[in-house]
C-alpha cells in the first residue's frame, strides 16, 4: 500500500514538473485573452486604417500545438512547417512578468524602425526588425489565432495569421 502511495504522489509530481500543457497560463480559448491580443493587434491596424482582424480558433490550435512544443523544448523558434501556408509571430520571457497585450506591443515597437516600402525593404537601416510588426499589419491579414503556454520558467506565445503576411516584393498594405 505505501509504495503505491509513493508511486501516485510521483505520478502526480511529475506531471506538474512539466506542467506547461497544465499549468493555468496555456491560453488560446479564454475570452479575456482573446479580447486582448485582438484589441492589440487591431490598435496598430487602425492606426493605418486597415480592416480589424477576426479571431481564428483554428489558427489559434495551430498556434497551441507549436507553443507547447516550445515550451516543452524551452526554446524560441519559429515552425518551418508553417511558411507560406500561415503567418507567425513568436515571443518569450519570464513566466508572469508581461501581459498578452505588452507581447503584442513589443510586436508592434517595431514600427519605429518601419520605413513603408516593398518588404523585406521596408525598414530604417539593415539591422533593423519589421517583420513581427508588418504581419500585424499586412493587408491581405483577415485574421489571428493566438497562444500562450508557460513551461513554468517562460512563457511563449505564438500567434498565426491568415493570409499569411511578410511576401517578398509587396507592400504591406
């Protein structure tokens, strides 16, 4: 009878351990999420008076499959199984300290280094990054999913857009 006590006090303890498909702070179907990383996104677009994105609980399960592989192997990157068939936008830092909305916003600074023009030469110097800050914006995006999982040290949130943005030798919009 202890050892299986032990083994299901164990059971238990290991399943938390790596508890970033557990843990409270996987979001892609929470209205106060949602809310948010729309009302971020679409401040930039209005901004330039572009079309409001619609969420996408499609896109949103896209984006959660890849953020809890990220959070399982603790890395940033983007899925190279994605490209051309969804746009993507990834972040990460310290598990708690940013809102859904300051992840966006961090997207969107970068319009501080976005000169309009054709992509990928559409920013202030070659060092600069416009790319998270461009797919927000791009004018054929109709829509974004969004998720946010935490492997209990970092949070990643990855967001998918449709139709893809970021084409070579267009303008954002």
């Amino acid at each position: 009878m202890r050892s299986r006590y032990f083994f299901v006090v164990l059971f238990f303890f290991m399943t938390r351990a790596g508890g970033y498909a557990q843990d409270s702070r996987s979001h892609y179907k929470d209205p106060a999420f949602i809310d948010s990383v729309l009302l971020h996104h679409n401040a930039f677009r209005s901004a330039l008076h572009l079309p409001s994105l619609v969420w996408s609980g499609d896109l949103a399960s896209d984006a959660l499959v890849w953020a809890t592989k990220l959070a399982r192997i603790d890395k940033g990157q983007h899925d190279p199984n994605v490209r051309g068939k969804e746009g993507e936008n990834i972040w990460w830092g310290s598990t708690g300290a940013f809102s859904s909305g300051d992840m966006v916003d961090f997207w969107g600074s970068e319009r501080e280094q976005f000169a309009y023009g054709v992509f990928p030469d559409c920013r202030t110097s070659s060092s600069a990054v416009v790319g998270h800050y461009t797919q927000i914006i791009w004018k054929n995006t109709q829509a974004v999913g969004c998720a946010l999982v935490s492997n209990g040290k970092m949070d990643y949130l990855v967001c998918r857009y449709s139709a893809p943005g970021n084409i070579m030798g267009e303008k954002p919009y």
